[in-house]
C-alpha cells in the first residue's frame, strides 16, 4: 500500500488524515509529451479549531504508454488503466497559486 500522506493545519498543526471534499482539476493543455496533468485537490476542515484551508492531495500526468507521478514517470504497459497513487509533494505553494487560475468558487 502506497504510504498515505497527512495534512497538517496551518493554524494550530492538528494532523488531518482525510480531505472533507477532494476535486480534480485537468489541465486544459497537454504537456509536450501530450499527456494529460490531473491534480486532485482536497479541502480540510481542522477538528481542532475549525480551520479551513485546500492542499494537492496527488498530482498525476495521463499519457498513452505511462502515468507521471509528481515527475517520476510510471509505464503503464502492462496494466491499460492508470492507477491512482498518492504521493507526497514538495513545493506546492507555486502549483497551487497556478491552480487557483482554474478553479470555480
Ligand atoms: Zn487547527
């Protein structure tokens, strides 16, 4: 089983392990290699103090003949159907300030 990873909030660092609500945005462009980047988002709600706030929950990139997971590219030769793992990110804050541009309210 895939580790799974846990979201911290931001304001008071209680651990939240699941998303209240996940979504997945697509990008409207493929990328050079014409596959398909599909970033699943989560909202989370603290138990704690009632925080808010959203995260990438797993970024994925569909092609034909594999499936990249946060720039590690994963053949899918054997198996037609992508598979679903979540993986931890680095970095995100620059990839969610890009994702807002898609998101609907
Ligand atoms: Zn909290």
């Amino acid at each position: 089983m895939p580790k799974r990873r846990n979201f911290e909030c931001p304001n008071c660092g209680t651990v939240v392990s699941e998303p209240t609500k996940t979504w997945q945005l697509v990008a409207p462009i493929p990328d050079r290699k014409g596959r398909i980047t599909v970033t699943v988002m989560g909202a989370f709600e603290c138990p704690n103090c009632s925080h808010k706030w959203r995260d990438v929950v797993s970024k994925l990139k569909i092609g034909e003949t594999s499936v990249e997971v946060s720039g590690r590219e994963i053949g899918i030769e054997e198996k037609r159907e992508p598979k679903v793992i979540e993986i931890d990110l680095e970095n995100l804050d620059e990839e969610i300030a890009e994702m807002e541009e898609y998101e609907e309210e």
